[in-house]
C-alpha cells in the first residue's frame, strides 16, 4: 500500500509538473503580447489627440451643426450595450468583471422601464449572454486580441447605424481601461450620442480659442460633419486597445499566479511522496525483522527437540537388557 501511494504521488507530480511548464509559457507569451499592446495603443493615441483636437477647434469656432450622432434625446426608451470582452479565457478576472459590470447596468436600465439591445464584442460575451438567453443584435469574434483599426470601423458603423436609425436612443461602452501594467479598472461610460458642440468648446477651452482663428474649407460645418464618424471610430479603437492590452495584463497575472500555485503543490507532494516512502522503507525493515525473529524462533525450537534415532537406539538398548 506504501508504494501504490508514492506512485500515485509521482504520477501526480509529473503531471502539475507538465501543467506548471504551460502556465509559465504562457505567462511569457503574455508578457510579450501586453507589450505590444502598450505600444499600439501609444502609436493610436496622437491620432486620436488630433482628431479631438480639431474637433474641439471647430467648436471653439463657433462650428454648429444638427449631426445625427450629436442628437441628445430625451426620455430613452431603449439604451444600447456595445461591451468588449476577449475571445479566450484563462485572463483571470478580466472577462468576468467586464461582464458582471455590464450586466449590472443592463439591470438597472430594465428596472426603469427601459429595453436594451446588446452589440458584443469577444467570444466570451457572445457565450454569456446567450446562455442566459439575452437577445443579441450583433456580435463580433477574432477581433480582440490584436484589434486592427478595419475592426472599430466596423463595429463603429454597425453602432452608428443603430443610433441614427433610432433602434436604439443611446450607446454605453463597457470595456477595461488599461492604466498601467499592474492596474486596469472597468469602465462603462457614454459612447453615443457624442458630446453637443457647447461641451466639446468647453472642455477644449484654452488653446483651442487660441487656434479657432482658423479657416476651414469648405466649411466648418461641412469638415465637423465629415470628422464626426472618425471621431466614433477613434474612440472605439482606442477602447479595444486598451482592451486587448489589459487582456494580456490580466493573463499573465493569471498564469503567473497558477505557476506559483504549481510550484507550491509539488513541494507540498513531494513531501507526502518523501513521508510515503519512508513509511514503505519502514514497513520493509520491520518485514525483514520480524521474519529473521521467526526463523531465530524456529531453529531454536529444533535444537531443543530430542531426535527420534536417539530414541530408537534407547528403546533398543532398553529391551535387550530386559
């Protein structure tokens, strides 16, 4: 029985063993991957600071427009979830506390009278969701580890298009922001409709009235209503970066913490399996003891015996002196 455990022992050390060489791998991996994320994300962010920039220029301007994406209705009867999720799991607490964040405002939304339409982004939302029997207007896969800017302007049009054709009268954006390498937060904040002109001058106030000298051609109007779309697909392309980096931030925590937890486990094993075998040693020795005493007992039982040719030549010499 000693012996079955510590093979038992062994195996199982193999085995978390095989497993601590893949969570090690992969937190490597992911290590390489946020990374890369970090810098796509600065490589994308001047391109969003200028275009807000110029958009903040041409409400500093004076530029009006009646843009659809613009509209701020009042009274919405149906509010749309736009919610970035990751495609694979093993990222630790990333997919679920984008979810449950989600989930909650989706809640308190129907519990003012409000329906709701769902445009999902990342395999493990669509799964979510769908299990629980939510209705889902779009979903989108493959596009959340490595985001590319064709992805948010398409989900930026699929979006827009539901705003503008009044499927539905206001967007909210659940993702995780990437702050720096050991904090990502949840976010769920306003996506559509955008901020009206009086907002944007007012939070571009400063240099903005410095540059709202400018001329625009054609119009300012006309330059505002073309950035308007792109500004959309900026802000939506920079969610899914900071998405996609906090992804792999949050796995390689993950898979460095299961690397530490294997590390633990075999030590702790290989104790009981060092506990085991010595208790099979121990069982051996007291084997081999207690058989030697047996047989130490036996032979001195025979020796003490009277032999039976003895025996024979005593009755014989008996008889005939009789």
């Amino acid at each position: 029985m000693p012996g079955s455990q510590e093979r038992i022992l062994r195996r199982r050390i193999t085995s978390v063993n095989s497993t601590k060489k893949i969570t090690r791998a992969m937190e490597l991996i992911a290590a390489t991957r946020v990374a890369r994320a970090q810098r796509r994300a600065q490589q994308a962010r001047p391109y969003a600071e200028r275009i807000t920039s110029v958009i903040e220029d041409l409400a500093a301007a004076g530029a009006q427009v009646e843009h659809p994406l613009l509209e701020n209705r009042e009274h919405p009867k149906r509010v749309g979830f736009l919610i970035i999720t990751s495609d694979r799991g093993l990222a630790g607490p990333y997919n679920s506390s984008v979810i449950r964040a989600a989930e909650k405002e989706l809640m308190a939304r129907r519990a003012d009278g409000k329906d709701y339409s769902l445009v999902l982004i990342g395999r493990k939302a669509v799964d979510y969701f769908r299990f629980r029997n939510y209705e889902i207007a779009h979903s989108f896969t493959g596009i959340s580890d490595t985001p590319r800017y064709g992805d948010a302007r398409e989900v930026a049009r699929v979006v827009s298009d539901q705003f503008i054709s009044r499927h539905v009268d206001e967007v909210l954006l659940a993702y995780m922001e990437f702050v720096s390498l050991g904090t990502q937060r949840v976010v769920v904040r306003r996506f559509l409709p955008l901020l009206d002109m009086t907002q944007i001058a007012a939070v571009g106030e400063g240099q903005a009235e410095a540059r709202a000298a400018f001329e625009f051609e054609p119009t300012p109007e006309g330059v505002l209503e073309a950035l308007l779309p792109r500004y959309v697909e900026s802000r939506l392309f920079s969610a899914l970066l900071d998405a996609a980096a906090s992804e792999h931030a949050n796995r390689q925590r993950a898979m460095k913490a299961a690397t530490d937890n294997a590390e633990e486990l075999i030590v702790s094993l290989t104790r009981m399996m060092n506990r085991a075998r010595q208790d099979a040693i121990t069982t051996e020795i007291m084997e081999i003891v207690g058989g030697a005493e047996a047989l130490r007992s036996s032979a001195a039982r025979s020796s003490s015996e009277p032999d039976p040719d003895d025996i024979r030549e005593l009755l014989a010499a008996d008889k005939s002196s009789s």
